[in-house]
C-alpha cells in the first residue's frame, strides 16, 4: 500500500477498513476517504480512457473543480476525488462515454426543502469562516455550504507553519492546526449551520441558491446577502503530454499527500516557483519522496525567498529561465524534458535535458472561483467575494480578508458599524508581494547563545518576535510593520530555542562558541530524524551549499511547534553560515543520460475534458474569423464535464497565437450547474409521480 506510515508533522489517524472492487479486482481502503486517494493508495493513476485517441486519464485537481478523476461507481460515473469510499463498492476505470443508467421511479419521491438564512456563505475555507464568525457575533444567522466533510480548505492541506502576523492570522501555527481551531469555533457558535458535503450549484433571479445537499439532494437556500468565499482553483499548462497520468496540480498532490497520508509518488518534479510550488517540494521531502527540481520560465523565485531557501537547504536544485518542453511515457508520465529560454521566452534546445520522474507538478497558479459572484452581481443581490475568489493570496491575508467582507456584509444588510482603518492596512500587509533583499546583519559568535537571522527580505512575518521570554527580538522598524526583517536587540538570549521553533521559515539558528576553533549551533529540522548524537550530518548555509559535515550533540523536539531542534558541534568560521541539514541525496536530481526531443508543440492539450489540442482551436480560429469564444464549442472546447474551468483561462493565450486581440473577443457562456446533479434529485420537486 502507498500510505505515509510515518510523518514529522502529522499524526496518523485510525480508520475502518473496507474492501472493494476495481475492475474486478478486490481491493482495500479507508472508510469515507476520497476513493481517488483509495485507488492511489492501491497503485491506480488511470482513472478513465478517453474516447479521443483512446488517452489514458489521471486526476488533476482533486478538489471537484475538473473531471478528470470521474470512473464509473456502482454503475454511475462520478468524480472520484469528492465521492466517499463505502463497503463493497464496485468501481470501474471508465472507458470513453458511460452508459445511461436505468430509470428508477423510486429515486424521484422527494420534495425540495427551502432553508432560510441572512447570509450565505459559499466556501468553508479561511476566508469563509472568519467571515461566518464576525457575522455571527453581529447577530446574524449563518449557513455555510461547504463540499468537503470538513471545515478549513486548503489549510486542512498545509503542514508549514503559517507566515503573517500572530495576533491577527494565528502566525507560526499550522494550516491544519488553525482549521481545527475555526473548526471549533464555527461548530460552538449558534448562529450559524453548516452543511458539509454540500455544493452550491446555481444562483437564481428570485434570490435562492441551489445547494446539492449532503451529495444527494438537491435543496434550496433563501439569504439576504452572500459571501462567495469558495477559493481558487488550478491553472493548467499547455505542453505536449500535459494531460498523461501523473502531470497534475501541486494543491492535489498536497491533498493526497497531507490531507489523506498518501504516498503519492516517489520522484517528482515541480513547475512554478511561487509559494504554492516552493511548498509542494517541502511536502514532498517530509512525505519522504524525491523532489527532482524546481523550474520557474521567470528569472526570478516569485514565492518567498526563506521557502526557496529552506527546499535548496535540503537539497532541491531550482531551475529560473527554464520552461517544460514536453511530459512523456506510455500510458502514465515517465519522463519530462526542460530547457532554458532566452530573452523571448523561446526555449534553447540546445540546453534541453531530461528527468525521469513519476510525477509532475503544476503550480503555475490560481485562478478565482468567483461565478456565483458575478452571476449574484447581475442579479442586482448583495454579495461580497472574500479569499482567493476575491484576490489571490496568502491563507493569512485570507483569514483577515474574510473579517472584512463579514463586517462589509454587515454594512450592506442595513448594521450600522465602522470598520476600523486598520484592519485595511493590516489586510494589504498581509497580501504584499515579496520585499527587498538585504545583506545578512554581522554575526559575533559569543560565550553564550546567540540568535543568527538568515530572514533577510520584507515578508509579513513576526512570530519569532512574540516568544523570546527575554524580549530579544524586535523588527528592524525600516517599514514599521511587520514587513521588517528580525533584529537580535537585547543581548540576553538564554538559549530556549523558542525563535528557532516557531520562525515559519526555519531561517533561524543560535549559536556559541564552546572551544577556540568550534562553536555549537543550534537549527531547526521538520523530518523524521535519521541520525543520532555522535553522527556526522551535511550542514547547509542560506543558499544550499554544504558548510562542512557537522557532529549531532543532542536533539529536542518542541511539542508545540512540532519542530526538532538539532545541536551540533562545527568549525568556528562557519558556524555563523549554518541554517540547514541536507536530507536528501544529490543522485536524485541528476537528469537522464539522454535527453528526449520526440515532440511536437501543437500537441499540447487545451480543452482537457475533450482533448482539444492547441493546432485544432489556432486552426479553427483563423480558418472561422472565431471573434466569439462560443464558437468554439463546435470543436468541443469548453463543452466536457468540467464546464470549461480549466480550458477557459488558457484562451486568451491560444487567441493571441492565432493572431486574434482577446480583448475583441465574446466570452463563452458558463453552463449551470456548475456541479453535476443526478436527475433524480431535480425531477419531481414536488413528491408526485
């Protein structure tokens, strides 16, 4: 079985068994886990064969979002990602079009149920529920429609400890720790309900949501007003082999990863050098799977430097000015080429190499989940868009965002309140894009511990100021928020390692000289510990090069924090340089002896649900003078189960190839139901034959 047995952050948690069948195959699971995640537990990737060119199909996103996980369940097709495991299921790779199931009358004895509330809020991630929560204290009664059993989105996902500021985004907890504790809070406020496996389907003119209730029956939802937090979803990239088996979103890969203990893969590779990419890497190496490498097409890292720095620690190579060319192998992903670009973004195929990798992550970006926003918009309700469906950031700017809009909410529903000035400020400081670089500040190794910094650019970050029990640590009060970078100012370190523990980047260490030539350092470590006091251990500086192999005095785990604090005795002269032990193996990120160039770039898939490539949309485009993007559904784009969620945000791209302006263009026409509903919870609504 491909599950994570043990894991440095995370507790493992007792299931019920069950066993089903896949393709007649009989197979074991976990009670009510997600069956995509049961079926890569077993070593299943293929979920479908595509009626085009018979195309083997994996997941992408994981989240509802896309088809491409959908395989036939007890006779029905159904997304796999968001369908709970049960006893006895039989479950079957899909192969081109399911068949239609037979009518069962008895299916369609229901009545539609009408729930009232003041607000709706569509989405139970960060921003929803803090939204929920000043809401609720205003007085107002609250539902909250969310797809998944458990409350949190994508912090259920996230096993770093958070950046941001500690009073106002609970900085230095955990995702996962901080959706349990708005969990918690939702669940003991009266004022507000919530419906878990539910999705919200459609908005109509008479001011009522459709809602897909508990996965089985549809329900509608009167409200007063509306938040529409329901996050982002993927951005897709378009290459030759971009839809085989294995090449999927870096937040899918945390999913089974993180959410469901998944050992997802063993060697992956990851496009993007954002946040979301440059985490994807961290999850991947505390999950103990090979990270090949990192490759951005910008000639900078776009995510904060301390998380380019700590994955480059352990030993993840990045890749800038370097682009995927193509995804190759048969069946399922085996190998991926890259190359450099030049200053037109043109790929340099004489720099070309290949990696062999089972797996191959997109984390090329987010794109809103903001439809019912703009349908409630036209509609002429009072809505508001919070988190990722209003801007995308960081779970912290979400998390404070979603105060806002609940307070803004209560201002359009008639409450007479003031949102402080502050709160607006301290929201465009948590959403600020990565700062100035600075030099390190000069380090003298003393008698005694001393706090060394190697957070050296303008992040919202102040967790290490918050724990010294001595008041050592203060911003350097350039900017005069919490963008500062960490000054040691208080020369009265008692060496608790409190700093080292609880700084989100493990961009802090102490050190102190123990004899003429050595020195102790202490440093943080989020792995499982492979070595013991007495063993030598490769330490690492900021950027990743190996310092020296260093001798293990002692380690301690701070329980709290979930974090080692490793203490290990090196030189002198490069104790103040020492942030990082190298976990894993350099072979790893070696590229193939050969390199791969069988490809053709036209191939790249546009419309994944219909494998539309890129030659067939240029070519249809400049042989129809195509000026509306709904024309285009005469060649099937946009026309697949997904309702064009992932082909959409590529046209713009695909238009300017062919020649076309996309600002002239009509937009395509999104299809309800955003969700797939059986028939049989929407005919008959009112309980008669």
């Amino acid at each position: 079985m491909n599950r994570i047995e043990k894991h440095p952050v995370l507790d493992k948690t007792e299931h019920n068994t069950v066993r089903f069948n896949f393709d007649g195959k009989e197979m074991e699971g976990f009670e009510n886990e997600p069956v995509s995640s049961a079926l890569f537990a077993n070593g299943v990737k293929e979920f479908s064969i595509h009626k085009k060119g018979n195309a083997p199909q994996g997941i992408f996103c994981a989240n509802g979002q896309c088809s491409q996980c959908t395989v036939i369940i007890n006779g029905s097709p159904l997304k796999s990602c968001v369908t709970p495991l049960k006893e006895g299921m039989d479950i079957r790779t899909l192969i081109h079009l399911p068949e239609l199931p037979e009518t069962d009358m008895k299916d369609f004895e229901q009545k539609t149920e009408t729930l009232k509330t003041d607000v709706l809020i569509v989405g139970g991630g960060p921003s929803g529920l803090t939204s929920a929560l000043e809401l609720a204290k205003l007085g107002f009664k609250i539902i909250i429609v969310e797809d998944k059993d458990k409350l949190g989105g994508k912090l259920l996902l996230q096993t770093h400890k958070f950046f941001g500021s500690q009073e106002d985004s609970y900085a230095g907890m955990r995702g996962f720790e901080i959706a349990a504790l708005l969990e918690s809070q939702i669940k003991e406020n009266e004022n507000i309900t919530v419906l878990y496996e539910s999705s919200a389907v459609g908005i109509y003119k008479d001011q009522k949501a459709g809602v897909y209730k508990n996965n089985g029956k549809f329900s509608l939802i009167e409200f007063d007003g509306m938040v529409i937090s329901a996050g982002a979803r993927e951005k897709s990239l378009v290459f030759p082999g971009n839809d085989l088996p294995g090449v999927y979103g870096a937040g899918a890969f945390q999913t089974l990863v993180n959410r469901d203990l998944i050992k997802a893969s063993d060697k992956v590779f990851i496009v993007g050098s954002g946040n979301v990419g440059l985490i994807g890497a961290y999850h991947a190496l505390q999950a103990n799977i090979g990270v090949v490498g990192i490759c951005d097409i910008l000639d900078k890292v776009s995510g904060y430097k301390v998380h380019s720095d700590k994955i480059q620690r352990m030993g993840v190579p990045l890749y800038l000015k370097t682009t995927v060319l193509a995804a190759d192998g048969k069946d399922k992903l085996e190998r991926i080429t890259v190359a450099e670009v030049d200053k037109n973004w043109q790929p340099i195929l004489e720099t070309a190499r290949t990696y062999e990798v089972d797996t191959l992550l997109i984390a090329a970006g987010l794109s809103p989940v903001d439809e019912f926003y703009k349908s409630a918009k036209k509609f002429g309700f009072k809505v508001i868009k919070a988190g990722d469906a209003d801007e995308i950031a960081e779970a912290s700017s979400a998390m404070f965002g979603g105060r806002i809009a609940g307070l803004t909410m209560a201002k359009e529903l008639g409450r007479k309140i003031e949102i402080d000035k502050a709160y607006y400020e301290k929201a465009e400081i948590l959403k600020s894009k990565p700062g100035k670089v600075y030099e390190p500040n000069k380090v003298v190794v003393k008698e005694y511990f001393t706090p060394v910094f190697q957070c050296i650019q303008d992040i919202p970050c102040n967790p290490c100021t918050t724990v010294c029990p001595k008041n050592c640590i203060t911003l350097d009060n350039k900017l005069g928020n919490i963008l500062d970078i960490p000054l040691y100012s208080n020369d009265e370190c008692i060496g608790c390692g409190l700093c080292v523990a609880i700084c989100p980047g493990l961009a802090i260490s102490l050190v102190k000289q123990v004899e003429e030539s050595f020195a102790e350092v202490m440093l943080p470590h989020e792995f499982l510990l492979d070595f013991v006091p007495g063993d030598k251990i490769p330490v690492t500086d900021i950027s990743g090069k190996t310092l020296e192999d260093a001798e293990v005095l002692s380690s301690r785990f701070n329980k709290k924090y979930k974090t080692h604090l490793i203490t290990v005795k090196m030189s002198l002269a490069n104790a103040h340089k020492a942030i990082g032990i190298r976990v894993q193996d350099p072979k790893i990120t070696e590229p193939a002896k050969e390199t791969y160039l069988d490809f053709l770039p036209d191939d790249g898939i546009v419309c994944r649900c219909e494998r539309v490539t890129v030659k067939e949309i240029v070519d249809f485009i400049k042989e129809y003078h195509v000026r509306d993007v709904n024309q285009l559904k005469q060649i099937r784009v946009g026309m697949g189960a997904c309702g064009s969620k992932t082909c959409s945000i590529l046209l713009p791209r695909i238009f300017a190839q062919a020649g076309v302006d996309y600002s002239e263009v009509t937009p395509g026409t999104i299809r309800p139901l955003t969700v797939e509903v059986p028939m049989s919870s929407l005919i008959n609504e009112d309980g008669e034959k």
